[in-house]
C-alpha cells in the first residue's frame, strides 16, 4: 500500500511557505516530514516552544499564519494545550527546524471543525511549523 503524496513547500525556515498540494486524498494517519532540521535543542513534553506557522486546510485555503503576523507564537507543548497533532508531531523536534504536519481531523478539531476559521468538520490541516525555540 503506497503512503498518500503530502504537499510541496516552497521556501526555507523563517519564510512565509506555500504548500502545492497533490491529487488526491489527505493521508488517514498524522504525517510529520523534517523538511529541514535544525542543530538546536530538542523540544520535550512540557517545555514552551516558540514557533512561526502556516495552517492550511487540505486543498483548501490557509486559515492562519504567524509570518504575516510578524511575530511568533509560544505555547506548552506535549501537555493537551493545542491540538494532539501538533503535541505529537512537535515533541522531539530540534529547534531551527522546519516541520511539515499533515493532521487527520481525528486529531485536529474533529468534526465540529471551527467555522469561524474556515476549517469545517473533517477537514485534513497541513501545517509547517518553524521551531524557533524551546525552553522548559
């Protein structure tokens, strides 16, 4: 059985990315790809992490980004304070890398989705996520 095709992301770690995404369905299962690792630290359960992001439905339209933002976000990882796809995609991480999450909505927000995002129930999100640092 071949793995479902995950997009193509242009652009390098701290660069607004653009996803290309195949024909096809999303993968059933939580996709994490290292497009790029960093030598930083590792990132653990229960540290804060800081990252710059890009969620994207899948074959949808972006719902979020931190770049046009301009700032970073930082949250608890690994400890149920974000959606279990980025606690388990995240954790174990080097800082510097570029991460690319495919999240089955199993995993995501399920099927109530969050309307008020543009994400409908179901949906597969694609995320990159540059770790751009750690601490415990």
């Amino acid at each position: 059985m071949t793995s479902a095709a995950l997009p193509e992301v242009s652009g390098s770690f701290g660069e607004k990315p653009t996803l290309t995404f195949p024909a096809g369905a999303a993968p059933a299962d939580l996709q994490v790809v290292v497009l790029s690792r960093g030598d930083g630290e590792l990132v653990e359960a229960g540290d804060e992490i800081e990252v710059h992001y890009l969620g994207q439905s899948w074959n949808g339209s972006v719902f979020d980004n931190s770049y046009d933002r301009g700032s970073s976000i930082s949250f608890p990882i690994g400890v149920g304070s974000v959606i279990a796809g980025w606690d388990e995609g995240l954790v174990g991480q080097q800082v510097g890398s570029r991460v690319l999450l495919s999240i089955p909505s199993h995993l995501g927000y399920g099927d109530r989705g969050v309307p008020q995002a543009g994400i409908k129930g179901g949906d597969t999100l694609v995320f990159v996520v540059d770790v751009v640092g750690t601490s415990s």
